[in-house]
C-alpha cells in the first residue's frame, strides 16, 4: 500500500486529489494538511511514502514544506503540484530534491501512474511536461560550472547515453526497452550516474543534464 500526503491550501483540490488516489485500491491517503508547516507536522505524525505538495501556501511555502520533508529521518518522495506558468519557484524546487512535477489538472491516470512512479524510487518526468519544466528551469539557473563539466567527464559513454534519455523524460523501463537492457542494469546506471554528479535524485541529474546541453540537436 502506498501511503500518500497531500498539502495544498485549496481544500477542493484536496478532495479532488484524494477521490482520484483512492480510486487506486493500492493507493491510501494517509493525511492531508493546508499548509506547508502543517504537512510537515502531518509527515511526522503520519508514515508517508509520498507527498504531493503545492508550490504556493501560506505560513510555509512548498519549497520550505520540500526542504522541510526531505530532512525528516524517513522522508517521502515529494512531487511539487504546479501550473504551466512555471518560473524560479521551479528551479528552486529542483534544488531542494522534489523527485517530480504535476499540474494541477494532470488526468487521473497520469495522477495514479505519477505517484507509482515516484514511490518506486523512479522520478516523475512524463515527456509532455519535461521540455517546458526543464526549459524553464534552464533559464532562471546558473550556467554549467567547471566542476559539474569535470564530473559529466567522468561519466562512461553508455553512463552518458543513460543521462541524456533520463534527461528526456525517460523511466528507467523506457531506458531499458530503448537499450535493450534490463530495468536493473539502468537502476545501477542511474545509481552511479547520480554519485558521480554528487545529486540527489534523477530531476536534477535531468536538469544538469540539459543545461549542459547533452543529447541536444
């Protein structure tokens, strides 16, 4: 059973949030709150695999709630719940460790599949969403520096391939249909990818990737 939190100020988005998830007989929303400090207080209170949190709140913004939640000693995975009119918020949301990015009026399903996905350790990067979200963030980020270029160097080519599909909104069974290898050999790429990139999860290795302008035409 995967236990979810959902921290958004709007408690019809609430609702609406906890319907969909439900709808999932492995899915159980464990706790909601309508703000970031109180979603914190809800995580410590409530075991929770996943929080979906939103950027904007008050009294502790999402960014704060993030940073707040992955400090905790069993912290969830944090998907940010978002609009398309991403701007810095984003950037700074890659930089705390959120392992994925939702709108707000994503399709059930991609809902029910997004919070699958992260809590199988994967990062939620659907495709249609990847290009802006990364391009986005591209623009408010600084340049790739010289130490980061050091450590994409040190990346063996097929480490290198495997970054550049992550980069492209790829799971780890997508890399794996796509190089005809298994989903553990790409686990152990990714593994590897992010201790060499000294990053903490595939959203940034993502972003670094593209700022670097790997894989780019």
């Amino acid at each position: 059973m995967i236990k979810v939190l959902l921290v958004d100020d709007d408690p019809y988005v609430r609702h609406g949030l906890r319907t969909i998830l439900q709808s999932d007989p492995d899915i159980e929303v464990t706790a909601e709150a309508g703000d970031g400090r109180q979603g914190v207080e809800a995580a410590r209170a409530h075991a929770c695999d996943v929080a979906l949190v939103d950027i904007r709140m008050p009294h502790m913004d999402g960014l704060a709630a993030t940073r707040a939640l992955l400090a905790l000693p069993a912290p969830p995975a944090v998907v940010i719940l978002t609009t398309f009119r991403l701007d810095e918020y984003v950037a700074e949301a890659v930089q705390a460790g959120a392992a994925g990015f939702l709108l707000k009026d994503t399709p059930p399903t991609e809902l029910v599949r997004a919070v699958h996905t992260v809590a199988g350790g994967d990062a939620m990067l659907s495709p249609e969403v990847t290009r802006q979200l990364l391009d986005t963030v591209r623009r408010v980020q600084h340049s790739v520096s010289s130490d980061e270029r050091t450590r994409l160097a040190s990346l063996t080519p097929r480490e290198r391939e495997v970054l550049v599909l992550l980069a492209q909104g790829m799971s780890n069974a997508d890399i794996a249909k796509h190089l005809f290898a298994s989903e553990s050999t790409v686990k152990m790429h990714v593994s590897r990818i992010l201790a060499k990139l000294a990053l903490e999860n595939r959203v940034q290795a993502a972003v670094l990737a593209r700022n670097a302008d790997l894989g780019q035409d």
